[in-house]
C-alpha cells in the first residue's frame, strides 16, 4: 500500500489521463484488494477513470 498511495494520490492530484498508467496502478492494486485501505485507493482510482473513460472503467 505504501508505493501505491503516492501513485494513486499524483493520478488524481494531477488530473492524469493517461490510461496506460492509470490502468496499470488499478491491475497492481487488485493484487491487494483483500485490505481495506487498498480497495478504498482503487475506488478512488475507479472514480477518476469513470471520468475519463466511463465504458472502460465499468468493465
């Protein structure tokens, strides 16, 4: 959790678009979805990629 933070945080800190990066931290978080601080960093990321590309991030 602690490299993915920072990640998650400069993504939407920064309005990232960038949809290779973004899709990359969602599959690296999904490998600790099972602690709770995790899954919430990955539904913030789910909500900021719902802005970029709804279709994709309903997927």
């Amino acid at each position: 959790m602690a490299h993915y933070t920072p990640v998650v945080e400069t993504i939407i800190a920064t309005h990232c678009h960038d949809v290779r990066q973004i899709e990359q931290t969602l599959d690296g978080l999904l490998d600790f979805c099972g602690y709770e601080q995790v899954l919430l960093l990955y539904r913030r990321l789910c909500r900021h990629y719902f802005d970029i590309d709804p279709a994709a991030s309903k997927r």
